[in-house]
C-alpha cells in the first residue's frame, strides 16, 4: 500500500504532537527516560547495575531491564533462559536463581505504568 507524502507528513505531525503531549505532563525524570532509556544488568555478580544500550550488553548469564518508558522489557540471556526451561528455579537449591529471575520483574513493576514484557 502507498502513501502520499501530505499523508505520512500528517501522520508524523500527529505522532510528534503526542509525544510532546505525554512528555510535557511527565516529571524530569520520566521525561528522561523517554528521551534516553536506561538498560540495567542483573547477574550473579553482585547488585544491578547499569549497562550501556549496545549490542555488547548482551551476554549469556545477564538478565537486561530495558526502560523506554512506553515499554518495560526483560531480556534473558541463553544460559539464563537455558536455566528457566530446566526449572532450575524451582529447585530449592538454586534459591539465588529464582531471587535473580524476580529481581528484574520486581524493579519493572516499580518503575512502569505498564505490564513488563519477558522475552
């Protein structure tokens, strides 16, 4: 389907109205956010942490927090996700796996308007 010009031009105009709509009722901080999201790491090596938005953020045994405000997302990395099929968090004896899995899901739930999405 092909749009004209004066039509995707209208479309941007209403989009950019919006956005400066919800970012002139938002606090500094929320409006941060929405201008520059933040990505927190969660590991088996101490306390969350944040991470630069790269591509190199992403590694095996790290569970990333993306907050864009609009959306909450919680990524896993493979051996993490590896371990969730498993069930690993269901076994008594990896307690601190299941306290890292919710850690992210807890502070989501803090931070956003919305229902956080796992991937």
């Amino acid at each position: 389907m092909r749009y004209s010009l004066s039509c995707l031009h209208c479309l941007c105009n209403i989009l950019h109205r919006l956005f400066r709509f919800v970012l002139n009722r938002e606090n500094v901080v929320h409006s941060l956010t929405m201008i520059q999201p933040t990505l927190d790491a969660y590991s088996f090596e101490g306390p969350p942490y944040p991470v630069m938005l790269s591509a190199t953020s992403v590694l095996p045994d790290r569970i990333l927090l993306l907050d864009t405000f609009f959306h909450v997302v919680i990524f896993r990395g493979d051996n993490i996700a590896r371990w969730v099929k498993l069930g690993y968090q269901n076994d008594p004896k990896y307690e601190n796996f299941r306290l890292l899995l919710a850690a992210p899901r807890t502070d989501a739930e803090v931070r956003s308007y919305f229902t956080p999405f796992e991937s």
